[in-house]
C-alpha cells in the first residue's frame, strides 16, 4: 500500500496523512491516531520520496562550503556535521553539501531558494560583517547561522558560544594566578568568534590595568603549526609570555612541540589554556586533563544547530531563535602561578 492508497481507504488528503505520520502539530491527536493504526494494520512505511511530495518539502538541508585557503574544511567542520547529520538521520532529513568556489557561494543559495532542493540551510563561518544574512533574508530561504555577526542579532536564527565571555574568564583566571604577559594565539580575526576572543581578552587585561602587547598577539589558521611558529616566533624575539591562550587545541599542541625542543614545561614555564571543541579524534579528558581548557562540544553544537532548523521547517515558523552556550572553565596541568612567583 502506498501513501495515495492509504489515503483513499482513510478517506482523507495525501497531505494530511503525512503530516500525520510525520507529527505535525497542525493534525489532530484523533486523527493521527487513526492514521497510525492504519498505517500499522495495513504496513505501510512511508516512501521519503512520497512524503516529501506530498507535504511540498524536500526533507533535506544544505550546507554550502566555500572553496577558500582557509575556511571550513577542517577538523572542526568535520565533527560539526557529523552532529548535525546525527539529528538529521532521527528527523529523516538528508544533507546536501555543495563544496563550491567562494566567488559561487551567492549563485548556489540563490539556486536553492528557486529549485526548492532545499528546505533551508545552516550558514557557516559567518565573519564580523557578513553579507549571507541579509542576502538569504532577501531569499525567504530558513537558515540557522552557526555562530554570529555583528548584525542585528534579533533579525535572524543563530546559535553561538559566549566567545566574549570565555576568553575574558580564561584571562582573568590568568591573572588571578599572577600572570602579567599573557598572550593569544587566534583564529583569523575577521571571523567573528575570534574577533569576539579578541575582545573578550583585551577587556579583561584592560580591566587589570594591563597595557597588551601586540607582540604577544598571533592570528592565522588553528593547526598545529600555528602554536609552533607563535612559540618560536616568541622566543627567537626573546617575549616569551608567561602564559598564553589559544582558541582551538590544535595550535596547543604545536605550541608544546616547540616547547618541548627549547627545554620549557608547559604548566611550569609557560601556563597554557586552550578552547576545547571535544574534537572525537583529540580528547582533552581524564581526571587531570593536559591541558586547561574552555570546553564546548562542536559535535553538539552541530546536532543542537540542524535541530533548530529542522523545528522551524517543521512548524512552517520563521521566527528569529537565539541559543548561546556559556563555555566550561575545565582545570588541567597546564596552568600555574608564574614561576617568578
């Protein structure tokens, strides 16, 4: 029995038996009971195809990424789909990933909106100014931005981190201990969770009435070359902070390679803090962890993003939704007083 047929013998819409099926809040609770004990007596499964036809959906969700030096194609995306493609099997929804040149990016989210392959997307990477927000407002396309801009935060779905907050905690916890040369190894600073980092750094080593020094600062790619360059770059100049913070793991690990080859103990000669995505390939974890970290799960963060834009599809509700997560201070050996102390 297909869905039409189904539909015949209850006596009802193809439309309205889907969206029974698939638990729409607009039927109701008697009605879906019937279809379901139909659906059950008769064994019917529903056909992805047939539903999508019949609700006027496509049941799929696109992620459009950039073909750029830098942007997206990282561990960090890799651990972000592999959540939100978790909760996109539970709601059966499909993926659509269009890897594209950057100068095409506009092209394909316009190709979306006209052809309907997609019932929204999720926006990645958005930087400090960024023209994806009123372009696929323009578009009546749903989408969940995957961190914020410095655009109105009301007009448009987002679910970030508190970057502002963390980095501002992690260096006052610095300063707590007694360090007065902190530096950052950074993402690039034109994408707005490493601008916010930024900021949220200066305002604690302003509140302390500490003068930041540019030379402390570094802002690139987050892999492990970048803390090794930063920490060689530091000591061939002869600025070697007594702590240093970094906004993902990988140039972490760098920084204690180069750590490593000049005799220094991270803990000891440097205190290190790192934010912690909970990659699934590099656990920060045990009862003392390595490092002293600011965690939040990226994989979670995928999951929780496609969850939102799979609840807006569903409702048929646009509504702006905000989500911001507050980052885990978590203690590891990595910090400690300055050793002048």
């Amino acid at each position: 029995m297909n869905l039409k047929q189904l539909a015949q013998h209850l006596n009802l819409s193809p439309t309205t038996v889907s969206r029974a099926l698939n638990g729409y809040p607009e039927v109701s609770e008697r009605t879906r009971e019937r279809v379901m004990s139909a659906a059950a007596q008769h064994n019917y499964h529903p056909s992805h195809h047939a539903t999508s036809l019949a609700i006027g959906k496509s049941r799929a969700i696109g992620h459009v990424v950039p073909l750029t030096e830098h942007r997206m194609i990282n561990p960090h995306f890799s651990d972000f789909i592999a959540g939100a493609g978790d909760a996109y099997a539970k709601a059966g929804f499909d993926m659509l990933l269009s890897v594209v040149p950057e100068s095409e990016e506009e092209a394909v989210y316009r190709r979306f909106a006209k052809d309907g392959r997609v019932d929204g997307v999720i926006v990645h990477g958005p930087l400090v100014e960024d023209s994806r927000i009123e372009l696929l407002q323009s578009l009546g396309l749903p989408f969940v931005v995957h961190g914020r801009t410095l655009d109105e935060e009301s007009t448009y779905s987002w679910m970030d981190v508190n970057n502002f907050r963390a980095f501002e905690r992690a260096t006052q916890f610095l300063i707590d201990l007694g360090h007065q040369h902190i530096g950052l190894v950074n993402g690039f600073e034109y994408m707005n969770f490493a601008a916010r980092r930024r900021d949220g750094y200066f305002k604690a080593l302003r509140n302390a009435g500490i003068q930041h020094d540019p030379e402390l600062r570094f802002s690139g790619e987050m892999v492990e070359p970048q803390g090794y360059q930063a920490v060689q770059a530091l000591i061939a100049a002869n600025k070697v902070p007594t702590a240093l913070l970094f906004s993902s793991i990988l140039p972490a690990l760098g920084a204690v390679r180069a750590m490593h080859e000049h005799n220094l103990v991270p803990g000891k000669d440097i205190s290190l803090i790192v934010y912690d995505d909970q990659l699934s390939f590099l656990q920060n974890s045990g009862d003392i962890p390595m490092f002293t970290s600011l965690r939040s799960s990226i994989q979670d963060a995928g999951r929780s993003v496609a969850q939102m834009l799979i609840d807006m599809i569903n409702s048929n509700d646009t509504q702006p939704r905000n989500l911001l997560w507050e980052a885990e201070l978590v203690l590891g050996s990595s910090t400690a007083p300055p050793r002048s102390l």
